[in-house]
C-alpha cells in the first residue's frame, strides 16, 4: 500500500499573497515602489467622463517635475497622437477642473501660457504657507522684567475754552467719466448664402461640445451666425472657426456671447482677395491675343518671334 504524501499542497497558491484567485477578472500583482513614482487618486484614473487619453495626459502631466513644458508640440513630438486630439484632451482636463491655463504678460512685453495641474479638482492653495520658525529654547530660565516705573498721577484737568466747529465742506463729487464706445458692428458677409448661414448655425450650437462653457441662447447663436458666414467667405475652415473660438478661454466665463463676439469680430481673417491678386489680362500689341502680363506689351511668342528676327 503506498504512503500518501502529506506534504504536497492541495492547490496552486495564490499569486497575490492574502487574496483569493478571482474566477475572472484582472489580478493585480503589485510591487511598492521606493522612488520614481506618482500617486495618482481614482477620481482621475477612474473617471466616468474623461476619455482615455485625457486620463493618461493628466497622470502624465503630473508626472513631470515643476517648470516642464507641457504646450501641445510638445505634448505632440512625446506622443504618437497628433495635434488635435493632445488639444481635445487638454480642453477636456481644463472643463474638469484638472488643469488651467492663463496668458500672462512679462515685463519685457512677452506673453507666456501658464499651465497649472491639479492632482486634485477644486484645491486652489498651489504656494502653501511655511511653518514658523522654532526658536531654540533657553539653557537658562530668563530672568524676570523689572517693574515698570509708576507714572505720577496728573493733576485734575481744567476745562478748555470752547472750540467753535470747523465749517462743512462741500461734498466730493467725482468728476464725470467720459461714455464707454459702443462696440465695433458685428462682421456681415458680402454674398450672402443659405448654406453658409445654416454650417455657422450649427457650429455655434455645437460649440459646447468641445468647450462645455460655451452654451449659447438661440437668439445669440442667431445674432452672431452672420459674422461666422464671414469667416466661411473669407476661406475659413471649421476647424479654424472652432479653435478660435474655444482657444485659452478665461476662467470663469461670465459672458459666453460677448467673448465670442469680441473673437469673431477682432480675429476676422483678410478677404482673399488681398491674399491673392490675380495678374491682369493684357492685350498683345503684334498679334491682339490675350495674355496675363502685370504691364501692356507683347506676349511670349511674339517677343521670342521679334528677338529672332531681329
């Protein structure tokens, strides 16, 4: 009769020590890490509303030491995505409260992006207040203060003369201010189109989708849809409508419709007709045929023909 081996174990053990194997599921093998890490919360790396990128671009970006550059070329030359979706998950980040962009001006006149990451949505204090100063303690207790001197007790107060008011000034009146300029008229287009206004109706309805800050009433959409028929005009593309338009917007945004009114009207691209001018039709003075010449003269066979000739 064989013996039975009492020392083999019954099963495979666990690779998590103190867990059970799932059934199914992921199982984590954990090691605790000493250095180089980033603790990150679950409310990011969890997050119902964040796509996945903007979860990875968030725990990256707290990754990095104080003063890195985290601007969208570089962000882009990093990473294999291109440059609009690094632009869409940073959009998303700042709608969440996970990052915050603010344009400074230097003192020598440059404008700089100031990007802010919080670990944490909603905590504002980024320069936290240092501990005092400890003072060392005496070897020896100090001695005691010495008496403060009694002041003689003065004499009792004679009544002064009385004293006649001062005369009333005259109020302050502010001096008045000179009447704010009424802002400048909102873009028109030159050829009106129906499909033209119906493309800039929908992208300002649609504007919240990338800026959730962005959401307009539909008499605003409908006032400010002929200054976007404008861009289109002028050879504009959506994309470049949308970007600036929901490009480094302040924080908080009171007023969505003056600030895009403010952007349509100021950052209207030229006509492309001061881009691109066409070189006028001349007339050939040998042969009368029709050729585009910036000056009169004759055109390119009859000049070839004459230098032959003479």
């Amino acid at each position: 009769m064989d013996t039975q081996q009492v020392s083999a174990p019954s099963r495979a053990p666990s690779p998590v020590p103190g867990d059970a194997t799932p059934s199914s599921g992921v199982m984590h093998i954990n090691s605790r890490h000493t250095t180089r890490f980033t603790v990150v919360g679950n409310h990011l790396a969890q997050h119902r509303e964040l796509s996945l990128l903007a979860i990875g671009l968030a725990t990256h970006i707290q990754s990095l030491p104080t003063g890195a550059k985290v601007g969208i070329k570089t962000l882009t030359e990093r990473f294999p995505e291109g440059e609009t979706r690094i632009a869409a998950a940073l959009r998303e980040l700042e709608a969440h409260g996970y990052l915050k962009r603010t344009r400074e001006r230097l003192p020598d006149g440059r404008v700089i992006t100031r990007t802010c990451s919080y670990n944490q949505p909603g905590f504002t204090n980024t320069h936290p207040v240092p501990a005092p100063e400890r003072r060392p303690k005496p070897s020896h207790p100090a001695p005691a203060p010495a008496p403060a001197p009694v002041a003689p007790v003065p004499p009792a107060p004679v009544s002064p003369a009385p004293v006649s008011p001062p005369p009333e000034q005259p109020p302050h009146v502010p001096a008045p201010t000179a009447p704010k300029p009424p802002p400048p008229p909102l873009p028109q287009p030159n050829n009106p189109l129906p499909q033209r206004h119906h493309a800039a109706i929908a992208l300002l309805a649609d504007l919240h989708r990338d800026a959730p800050q962005l959401i307009l009433t539909e008499r605003d959409i409908h006032a400010l849809a002929p200054a976007v028929a404008t861009w289109y005009e002028r050879g504009a593309t959506p994309t470049a409508i949308r970007h600036a338009l929901t490009n480094d917007l302040p924080r908080p945004l009171k007023h969505p419709a003056k600030l895009l009114r403010h952007r349509l009207t100021h950052l209207l691209p030229p006509p492309p007709t001061v881009l691109h001018q066409p070189t006028p039709l001349q007339n050939c003075n040998h042969c009368d045929r029709a050729f585009r010449s910036p000056a009169p003269g004759n055109c390119r066979d009859c000049e070839s023909g004459l230098a032959l000739m003479g």
